[in-house]
C-alpha cells in the first residue's frame, strides 16, 4: 500500500486529504497506517471497514479461453469464483476490499474501485 497525493473528493472535509493506493500492494488490516497516522484519522476501534472493492475493467484471461484463476487462488477471503463462462464473480459479502486479488491480476483487469 502506498498514500498518494491528495483526494480529488468534491466535499469539504475529504477535499485535500491522504487517500490510499491499493495498486502496488495490498492491505492485510496489520494496523501500521493507524500507528503511523499523525493525525489520529485512523481508528482501531472502528475496525475492518472495506473502502475498495475488485471490479472487472475489461475481459480476463479465463474469459478469453485461457487458463487463469490467480484471482481465486489468491483471495484470502474465498470471495471468487468462476461462473460458467469463466468470468470471475466477486462475492462483496466475503470481500474484505484487501486488493489481493488486483495485485496478482495477471492482465490487470481487476481493479479496486471506490465502494459506494
């Protein structure tokens, strides 16, 4: 995980702030960023909460005929798997938003997105 400049967030409050890359890294919820936070922005007692999701940004290797299911194997979460026309499914009840699975994305096309 890397912090990148500054937010491009529209309110107020968010404008300007730290905002987190999940592109080079992954999170593992070890707690390093709420010991090193100056600020005190970041909690423990809040806990895991998921601000990143996976979403497909175009076809995957499985789903142009070839073998692939480095996503799957890699989620710690268990939140993947193939559907039928082996484009992956992500379960968003059991993904915990770590980015493990864009990070070992072998053709990129998992990306992490904003959670709405």
């Amino acid at each position: 995980m890397r912090v990148l400049g500054q937010s491009d967030e529209q309110e107020e409050i968010l404008s300007g702030r730290p905002v987190m890359d999940l592109s080079y890294g992954r999170c593992d919820f070890c707690g390093q960023c709420v010991d090193a936070c100056p600020s005190g922005a970041l909690s423990r007692e809040q806990g895991k909460k998921r601000q990143v999701i996976p979403q497909l940004a175009g076809s995957c290797q499985a789903e142009l005929g070839m073998y692939c299911n480095l996503c799957e194997e890699t989620c710690p979460e268990q939140a993947i798997s193939f559907a039928a026309d082996n484009k992956p499914v992500i379960d968003l009840g059991l993904c915990s938003g770590c980015g493990e699975c864009a990070l070992d994305c072998y053709s990129r096309v998992l990306v992490m997105a904003k959670a709405s």
